[in-house]
C-alpha cells in the first residue's frame, strides 16, 4: 500500500511550493513533494492537476535516471553510481525540466576509460598469438568533478546552496548518515572477522527470512563497522577514498573515525545490511552489487515498496521481519531483539525492540517468508 498525497495546506500553498522549486530549485522543498516524487502514491481530490502532473513528469525523469544509472553501473569499475544521489542533484538543479538529457545528466558522475590487454589467441593450425583486446570501464567523478561537469550541463555555477539542498535531500531519503545520535542501550562486539559463513544457512538457493537472521547475527557477531552507502564488503583504503569523494557528507564527514575502527572490517550501513545479504553469492560467499534480484533502494524504499507491514504494536512473533523509522531500518531477529547498522560511531549493534522508536514492521521484498 502506498500513502496518500494529501493536501497538506492548502492546494494553491502547495502548487507555490512546487513553483518555487522549479524557479530557483533552493527553496526549503516540501516533504510531501520530495516523497510524491521518489515513491509515487495515490493523490487525493484536493491535490490540483497541475501538482499531480508536475509529480509525474518528476517520476518518469527519476525512471529514466535509474535506467542511465544501471547501464552505467554495469559496467563500473570503482564501486557503484547511486540512484537515489544522482536523483536528488536532479531534482534540486533541474525540477522538472524535461529538455536535460538524463543520460548527459547521469554521465557527470563517471566518466568511460579505454583499457588494452593482449589476449592469447589460438588458431586452426594451433599455433599462438598474442592479439590487443580493448574494452572500456566507467569510473566515477570525483565530487568536485562531477560539480564541474553539472555547472557545464546546465550552464550556470553550481553554488553551495544548491549542493546543500541536494544533500539534503539526499539524506531524506536514504535516512541515518551514521551520526551516532541513537540512544538507548544497545550490545556490540569488540572482536571481529571478516569471514561469512553460510553452512548455517537452511536454504543457500533462496533469499529467506531465516538466513536472512543468521547473516544479521553474523555481522554482529563479527564486529561489522559502519560507513554510510556500504554493504558488508570490507572497507579498505581505496574504498574509503572513492566513498569519501563520492559522499562528501555520509563518509567525508567521518573519514578518521572510519580510518581509525573500520578499515580492514567488514562494514554495511542500515539498509546496506539487508541488501548485502540479497545480495550474497552462497557459494562464493561474495557480496555482489545489485545481484540476486535485490535492487539497491533505500530504507525508506523499502519500507514504501513493502506490500505487508504495520505499525510496531502490531508486530508479528517472526524473526527476519524488519523494523524501520524515519530513514532506518533494521532486522528483527525474535523474542524482542534487533539487530541493525546502527551508525558510524557504533557499527552493527544488537538492541532490544522496546524503546528505540521504530514505528512500522515489514515484510523486506524480495525475501521470502513462507
């Protein structure tokens, strides 16, 4: 089920907010618009024609967004492109404004590098030759780059206030930028390892709810870190200097912290715990981007894509069911405990369910429940 787009002043209020994001696209943009057009929704009769098609021409950009991301990303060299970061810059620096290409937008981000290797080759007779073969890579901008290359795009400087209100946004959508602002009790382990064991796992071929807990349980077990956009691979220098660069905010923010706890760990961040294990070979016990139909979304994606859920005092006894709030997420593991990615300062955590402000269960799509 998807919420309702009301009217949440009046709708000549609303349909302003949403001119003035297309003029000057710095405005304190309204909440209702910026989840309208990242997670759709049925509108009600208040809501005027034009507001509901300015929403709709959002969602089909954001469609073609996430078309030119996963081309690029298939091919990505350096970790991976961020749907929802390059939507964010589209939508603070182009709402709605269907004349930029979206693959020239998503192009900013990464540029195409041609790369030679001699291939050995064999012919009918036998014999061997050594032959070029080339091939291309997409490697990602640094954020300054990628700055430089929208203020080309568009033709206009690219000013501090437009890069804040995109991280802005941003962050709404994709939730804890690990700032360790949590409280509560909560357990974590002062060992670590790097090792995924799947020889506790009842189902290897599936993406299940029971797994889905020994793989949470694990990462607790084996001192995950967190950094902000990861998925449970370990966090090594280089990672950490393209993370860095490429979110100045969620990572650069945290660079020596992350250097001094987390380098040669394992690290995930909230959603990034669940996507990690969907995205889990079994048998090579390698975290594969994107892979294992489990699409790289947001806590708050999850949450709306949710077809079963419910408010946290409805919660079903069933381990592997994920508990969320605003921009969190975690995975409940049964008799009243969680474990979850709980931020940059803490790592992978477990906590009790009572008293930590989730507001909604679900259903994690994708995972099986039977």
């Amino acid at each position: 089920m998807r919420k309702a787009i009301a009217a949440v002043t009046t709708p000549i209020a609303i349909f302003i907010v949403v001119i003035l994001a297309l003029g000057t696209a710095l405005s304190q943009h309204n909440n209702a618009v910026v989840y309208a057009c990242f997670y759709g929704g049925e509108f009600t009769e208040a809501a005027p024609a034009e507001y509901k098609a300015h929403i709709s021409r959002m969602r089909t950009s954001f469609s073609s967004l996430d078309s030119a991301v996963s081309t690029a990303n298939a091919n990505m060299e350096n970790g991976s492109l961020d749907a929802n970061r390059v939507k964010a810059f589209f939508y603070a620096l182009c709402f709605d404004n269907a004349r930029i290409s979206k693959e020239a937008f998503t192009r900013c981000f990464y540029y195409e590098e041609e790369r030679t290797v001699l291939v050995e080759v064999t012919d009918d007779n036998g014999e061997t030759e050594l032959v070029e073969n080339s091939y291309s890579v997409n490697i990602l901008h640094s954020a300054d780059t990628t700055f430089e290359n929208l203020s080309a795009l568009l033709g206009r400087e690219i000013s501090e206030e437009d890069m804040k209100n995109a991280n802005h946004i941003y962050s709404m959508i994709n939730g804890d930028l690990g700032s360790g602002t949590f409280d509560g009790g909560y357990e974590r382990r002062t060992e670590f390892s790097t090792e995924i064991d799947a020889s506790g796992f009842t189902d290897p071929a599936s993406k299940n709810a029971h797994d889905l807990v020994e793989y949470a349980k694990q990462a607790w077990e084996n001192g995950w870190g967190y950094v902000w956009g990861s998925y449970g691979n370990v966090m090594t220098e280089g990672t950490l200097e393209w993370m860095t660069e490429a979110y100045p905010d969620g990572v650069g923010s945290y660079e020596e912290f992350i250097r001094a706890n987390w380098i040669g760990r394992r690290a995930t961040d909230c959603v990034g715990l669940i996507k990690g294990y969907g995205w889990l070979d079994a048998e090579t016990l390698q975290i594969k981007y994107g892979t294992n139909g489990m699409p790289d979304i947001g806590a708050n994606q999850m949450r709306y894509y949710a077809t079963e859920y419910g408010t946290i005092d409805t919660i079903p006894e069933i381990p592997g069911i994920a508990v969320w709030h605003e921009g969190h997420i975690g995975v409940y593991i049964g008799n009243g405990e969680v474990i979850e990615a709980m931020g940059t300062k803490y790592g992978v955590v477990k906590t009790k369910l009572e008293g930590r402000g989730w507001t909604h269960w679900l259903k994690i799509p994708y995972i099986s429940y039977e």
